[in-house]
C-alpha cells in the first residue's frame, strides 16, 4: 500500500500536465501535492484509493 512521502500518479492528470503527487499528510484524510505546481490537494482516505493509479517511488528508494 501507500505510506508518507511516497511519489503516486493519479487516473487523471492535474491541470498543470504533471502526473506525478507526493503524499505529505496521512490520516483519515489524505494530503497530496503535485511535484510540477507545488499545488497541495486533500481528500478522504477512501476517495484517494479510488483515484490513485500507482505508486511510482516508495519513500524509502528517495
């Protein structure tokens, strides 16, 4: 599954064309900002297990 600082992608791209989102807070709802815009998204826990795609860098190969 998904931790903290992790690197995912996302079914849709963000409006900037960048695919890429790191996960900065984790709880019951979770914190995500795009690497291309800086900017900073947060949605609930089940809604973000819907939307994500993949994981693309665990944080401990950062």
């Amino acid at each position: 599954m998904f931790d903290l600082n992790d690197i995912v992608e996302m079914k849709k791209p963000h409006a900037c064309k960048t695919n890429r989102w790191q996960i900065i807070r984790m709880g019951a709802d979770i914190k995500i900002k795009c690497l291309g815009c800086e900017h900073i998204v947060m949605m609930p826990r089940r809604e973000f297990t819907k939307k994500m795609k993949k994981i693309l860098v665990k944080a401990e190969e950062q």
